[in-house]
C-alpha cells in the first residue's frame, strides 16, 4: 500500500484498495479498514495489482501520450507479482 499510496496518491491508494477488497469488508468505513482482519490477503493483493495496471491504462486513456510511461508501470506491478509467487 506505501508503494501504491506513493506513485497514486493516498486517496487513489484507498480508492484502489476498496476496489481489491470483497464481501462486507468493501463496504465498510474508511476508519474501520486499518482495524479490519483479512481472511484473504493474497487475493486482496493480486486484486490490487490487477487494479494498479487498471489505473495506469486509465491514465493512457486520458492522455495517451503518457503510454511512454507504460512499460516502466508495469515492470513495477510485475516486480510485486513476482514477489507474491
């Protein structure tokens, strides 16, 4: 989450997480989620990973001149899911 917070800003970064999350866990109030215990971290991390490349297809969407950038991006994401395996 430090990394996702730092490259997306922190209120992309609990953006991005809500969307990784499931079930009752993703509808709960952004001050319960650091108190919150998670049955599936692995696959709320992968859910998060698959978000991040969302996110950055997003941004090319918008601009596509930032698809320069897409490369670097992805390497980061599979650097984490390479780290997860």
């Amino acid at each position: 989450m430090v990394d996702c917070a730092v490259n997306h800003g922190a209120g992309n970064a609990v953006l991005l997480l809500r969307r990784a999350l499931t079930g009752p866990v993703a509808s709960a109030p952004e001050e319960a989620l650091p108190g919150i215990v998670i049955d599936d971290p692995r696959g709320i991390f992968l859910r998060l990973l698959v978000e991040r490349l969302k996110f950055y297809r997003a941004i090319i969407a918008k601009r596509p001149d930032q698809v320069v950038f897409w490369k670097g991006w992805r390497n980061r994401v599979m650097e984490f899911l390479e780290a997860a395996a």
